[in-house]
C-alpha cells in the first residue's frame, strides 16, 4: 500500500511541476529608459522608451470613456490582435507621462483593462512595440470631470 501511494503523490506533484513555470522574468524600464518616467509629456515619455522610431497608428485600439465621473480611476483598455512585446499607457493630465509598461507572452492577443488616475482632462496614447519590429501607437482624449460631477 505504500508503494501506490507515493506513486500517486509523485505523479501528481509531477504534474503541478510542469504546469508552473520555471522560471519567471520582468524587464525592469524604469532602468532600461529612465528619462521616460521623468519625462512631462507623452512625446518626451515615448521618446525616452522607443527613441525616433516611426509608429504604425493602427492595430491598437483604445477602450476609455469620453468623460470619466472620476479622475482617481480611469478606466483604460487596450485591445489587438497583433502579436505584440509590450504595450505602454502614456497620459498628458500628471506630472510625469508615463503610466505603465507591460510586457505580453509571445503569440498572445492583447485584451487588457487597467485604471489610471487624471487630473484633469488630457490626451491618453498607447504605444506598443510589436515582434514584427514596428511601433505601433493609438490615442484618445479623456475628459475628466473635476470632482465626479457629470455637468
């Protein structure tokens, strides 16, 4: 009986061992560009990441709201079906422009939602580097109603 049940815990550790992922990794941007996360406008920000680098403005779709009630949580999505390295989120309304990287699995499709918080209003872009080499960029303006009136 004790040989069956340690071959039953050996096979089912087996299986959550190749499940798990050896190994994961992060690049750390605001080491590799940091002009970027100090930069004042988008343009500087986009720059300082993806240097003079032409930007394709299709394949990105922007999700955000003409007017957000509430400038502490924006709600920002970003959509595509190319196959991409990472995607950006830069924004005019604070201080600093830069938002958020993130990088994607190969092959994967790009559905992504996130809350950023506005100041007031201003332009948001998307900016993501694609495995095909190309830069690809999107932009919405975003009105933001000072403290959560509609009117």
């Amino acid at each position: 009986m004790q040989r069956r049940k340690f071959l039953s815990v050996s096979a089912a550790t087996l299986a959550v061992a190749s499940v798990v992922p050896s190994a994961l990794s992060a690049a750390d941007f605001r080491a590799s560009a940091p002009a970027a996360w100090e930069a004042a406008t988008s343009a500087d920000a986009i720059k300082a990441m993806f240097g003079d680098a032409a930007m394709v403005e299709s394949g990105i779709e922007i999700k955000a709201p003409k007017l957000a009630e509430n400038g502490g949580a924006v709600p920002i999505g970003v959509k595509s079906d190319l196959d991409l390295e990472s995607v950006a989120i830069f924004q005019d309304a604070n201080p600093r422009s830069a938002v958020v990287v993130m990088e994607m699995p190969a092959g994967s499709k790009v559905d992504l939602m996130t809350k950023i918080k506005m100041r007031k209003t201003a332009e948001v872009t998307v900016v993501a580097k694609g495995r095909d080499g190309k830069v690809y960029k999107a932009s919405q303006k975003v009105e933001v109603s000072i403290g959560g009136c509609g009117g």
